[in-house]
C-alpha cells in the first residue's frame, strides 16, 4: 500500500508587498493593484492605498 501526501504548500511563490515589504501570498492578498503591465499585492487595504497616492514611488525599484 502506497501511502502519497500531495505538499501543495511547495508550491506557494510569495510575493512582496512594495509599501511595507511584507512577503505574502497572491492567494490571500487584501487587495492587487496593477501599474506598468505588472501586478502588485498588499497585506492591507491601507498599503493598497499608499500605492495608489504615489505608484511611481513604490512600483519602480
Ligand atoms: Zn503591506
Ligand atoms: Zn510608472
């Protein structure tokens, strides 16, 4: 008898939140904002909210 465990959870890539630095997962971002073609994720609606004051500040390195 074979006993086999699917471990999705090697799978989660975590992306960083721009504003806070925070490392969190696409799947369970407060909210995503888009800005030169890329997608962005935030922790918090308040980090959403920082992105959207300044977008420049945050979605250029
Ligand atoms: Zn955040
Ligand atoms: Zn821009």
């Amino acid at each position: 008898m074979t006993h086999h465990t699917d471990d999705t959870t090697d799978n989660t890539v975590l992306v960083t939140d721009p504003v806070c630095g925070m490392l969190i997962d696409p799947a369970t971002a407060a909210t995503t904002r888009e800005h030169g073609g890329t997608t962005f994720y935030f922790c918090s609606i308040g980090c959403a909210k920082a992105f959207d004051a300044d977008p420049h500040r945050y979605g250029h390195p």
